[in-house]
C-alpha cells in the first residue's frame, strides 16, 4: 500500500453527532481559534470522549490547564460551597474560602500576598500594570518593562499587541506598545535593554505556547542576577509552567530560591477545569503597589473560586503531582529516544516533540486523533516551524494526575511513534 502523507489527507469530524456541534460552531463563532474537527462531550481521567462512540488520550490536558479531567474533590468542594455557603457577594465584602486559600498558597509558594483574578491575560495584564505603577515611586515618568520575545502571556490589548502569533506561525508583535520593550532572550540584548525608565522584567520561566522551550538554570540565574544588581523587579508567568507541570509547584523552583522572581503569575490548573482561577502571587515589596481601586476583577477571589483554587493545591500535595510530572516526562521522552528524526526535550511533564525537516507537525496530530481506525485515539498540540532550525514542533502536557505508564505504553507503542516516525520522513 503506498503511503499518503499526512498533510495530504483530509481530517474531517468522525460522526455525525461530532459533525452537527462543528458545523453549528463553524456558523456562529468568530473564527479565532483554528480547532481540530473532534467534539468531546464527556471527559474522565485521561480521556475525551466524543458524541459519536470515539474516545481519545488527552495529551494537551486543556494547555495544561488539567491534572486529571473531574477532579472529584474540586468538584465536591465547589458543589458544597455552592449549596451550604455562598456564590457570587463580591469583593467589597469578605469571605472566608477566599482568606483560608490565601494563607493556603502563601504558605506553599513562600510569597506575602495575592491579587486574585479569573482567566491567565488578566492576571498576566494587572501583574504588568502593577509593574509599571512602580515607576511613579521611582521618579519615573515614562515607565518601561521588557517582555521576551515571542514569549506568550494571554490575549490582552497590550499582550495580543506583543507576543502573539497567527496561524501561520509568524509573531504579530508591535515591539514599542504602551510601556513595554519587547527584546530576544539573550544576556546581552536583555542587559542593553535596561535603561533609566525600567521597572522589571517580565518573562516565562519556560516558554510554553511557543515552544516549549525551556531555559537553562544558568540563563534564568542571570537574569536574576542582572535584575537585581539593576534594582528592578522580575516576574516571571507561571500560568502554564506553575502547579506542579514543570516537576515544581512553580518551575523557577528548578533553579533554587536564589532564583526567586518577585512576582508570579498563576492560573489554569487551579481551576481545576471547573472554574477560571487566575492571580499574581508577590513579594511585600511588589505587592504593595496595589491600593484600594488601583486593580480589581467581579469573580477574583469570590467564594466558589477558594474553594477550588485549596481543593487542587491540596490535590497537587496528597498526590504528589510535582515529582509524578516528572516522572511521566522522563517515561515518555525516554520511549522516545532513539526514534530516527525525533528529538524530544521536556521539564517534567510539559514536553516538546521535534520533528526534523519538516511542517508536518500539525497533520501528524490531526492523523493521531482522526485518522481511520487509530487505536488509541490520542490528541496532542502541534507547535510552530522554526525554520531557522527547520524543525516542526508538537507540545505535549499529559493530565499529570491520571496519566500512567501504562496509558504512555499504549499511545506511544500504538500510535504516536507510528504516525510521528512518518511523519518525520523528508519528503
Ligand atoms: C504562559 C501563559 N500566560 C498566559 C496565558 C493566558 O491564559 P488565559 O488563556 O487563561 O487568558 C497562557 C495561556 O495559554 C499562557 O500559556
């Protein structure tokens, strides 16, 4: 039989039931995000199961947004505070699963206060703000932060200016927005960079949207470094490196306290997939920025959201999600290794497949998930092309909670070393 290659063939729904919610979506939804025709409508564990008798291994875990798919106990603790406490009363009041959350991830990320909001661009959007409100202290009128470029933190106005890339992966950037100044990740560009106006800088630890790519503890050493011999601030997003993804509760954690940023971004997994639980965690001395009105959100930090955010550190904790991330990373690149034309590199479970030579990437993944009889179904992430590398990138960020070796065994053997080892054939 001859082989078709992937980007050849056509990746249609897999049902008629999957068919009529992609067709419904396709008429009314703005057309922002480019989707993979498979509609699940019940979730469990590690799977996603579809409208029409399919199932398949979740290998993107809602960019990283989940520890395992109906997390019980986030549930039930959600569904108590929903029945015998209160829902929405708004933070011009207090509320005790808010306050017993606070003292919660003080105490495990070691940092004095938070600013609570709902989704990661909002929390990445304020933690800015508040970076630039440094300024005014300082003496300084026109207030600068660096961003890294093609870094990724949310589609805000002022990040969707900056860091965000289209489908055909080429960075839309508007280097000079606001007060932001956007320079490549290197030592010396980042140093160059600094001027009488910066307050900080702001970066992912490990760029994940874009990657992942993952930095060295000696790069993010001197980064710290600089910005403290500099005196200003560095934050660092965490939104989807944080809560356990990269083998750390925050993965600057990798790198020892001294890298300690003064500020941190987090969200995704602590909403347990249940509700949008974002924030800033920070020192005293970036935090007290924030005055009465100066920042706010209806929903960050309501009642619902407490107890969301404690039932997941406490999962991340009893389950010991932190060394399971890496446990899993390490199985899963190491089946890996060896394979002609694959190369892999990964912190804990957050993973990045190379494949060599070619742009395939995203119809390897449509075929792992929709070609004919793949068993297991898996769903997985295609990255962008770097062609300065000229390789194609898949990023892969298992449910650390439900994944197991034998689930890896099963997708790997089955269907991803299959579908990726042709993939990577140069055409
Ligand atoms: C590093 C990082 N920051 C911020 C965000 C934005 O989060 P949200 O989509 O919840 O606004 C993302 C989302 O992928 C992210 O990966």
């Amino acid at each position: 039989m001859t082989f078709i290659p992937y980007e050849k063939r056509k990746y249609g729904p897999l049902g008629p039931n999957s068919k009529e919610i992609i067709k419904k979506t396709d008429k009314y939804s703005s057309n922002h995000y480019a989707r993979y025709p498979f509609a699940p409508i019940y979730s469990k564990g590690a799977w996603l199961y579809d409208a029409d008798g399919n199932k398949a291994l979740d290998f993107l875990a809602g960019y990283s947004s989940i520890l395992t798919h109906k997390l019980d106990e986030a549930f039930a603790a959600y569904t108590d505070e929903y029945y015998n406490g209160t829902d929405l009363i708004s933070g011009a009041l207090y509320n005790k699963p808010y306050a017993e959350f606070l003292e919660l991830i003080t105490n495990l990320t070691g940092y004095d206060k938070v600013n609570p909001k709902s989704d990661g661009g909002t929390a990445t959007d304020s933690a800015i703000s508040a970076l630039l409100n440094h300024g005014k202290p300082r003496g300084i009128k026109s207030p600068e932060a660096i961003l890294i470029e093609q870094y990724f933190h949310g589609r805000t106005w002022i990040f969707g200016s900056n860091a965000l890339f289209d489908d055909d992966q080429k960075y839309n950037r508007n280097p000079q927005a606001g007060g932001i100044r956007v320079v490549k990740n290197n030592l010396k560009d980042i140093e160059d960079a600094i001027n009488e106006n910066t307050v900080g800088i702001f970066m992912e630890t490990h760029q994940g949207e874009g990657g992942p790519l993952f930095n060295s503890k000696e790069h993010f050493l001197a980064i710290r470094k600089l910005t403290k011999d500099k005196k200003i601030f560095l934050g660092c997003d965490e939104i989807q490196t944080g809560l356990g993804r990269c083998g750390y509760l925050m993965a600057w954690q990798e790198f020892g306290e001294e890298a300690r940023p003064d500020f941190v971004t987090l969200g995704k997994a602590l909403g347990a997939g249940l509700v949008p639980v974002s924030m800033t965690v920070g020192t005293e001395e970036f935090m007290s920025i924030l005055k009465p009105g100066s920042d706010g959100s209806t929903y960050g930090g309501y009642p619902l959201a407490g107890r969301v955010g404690t039932a997941v550190l406490n999962y991340i904790q009893r389950n010991d999600i932190c060394s399971r991330a890496t446990k899993i990373g390490d199985y899963f690149t190491q089946k890996l290794t060896g394979i002609p034309g694959i190369k892999t590199d990964h912190r804990g479970a957050l993973i990045r497949v190379e494949l060599e030579g070619v742009k395939t990437a995203k119809y390897a993944c449509l075929e792992m998930l929709l070609g004919k009889n793949r068993n297991p179904r898996v769903f997985m992430k295609h990255g962008h092309y770097d062609p300065i590398r000229d390789v194609a990138y898949t990023r892969i960020a298992p449910p650390i909670g439900a994944m197991t070796e034998e689930l890896i065994d099963l997708a790997v053997e089955k269907t991803i070393i299959p579908v990726l080892s042709q993939a990577s054939r140069k055409k």
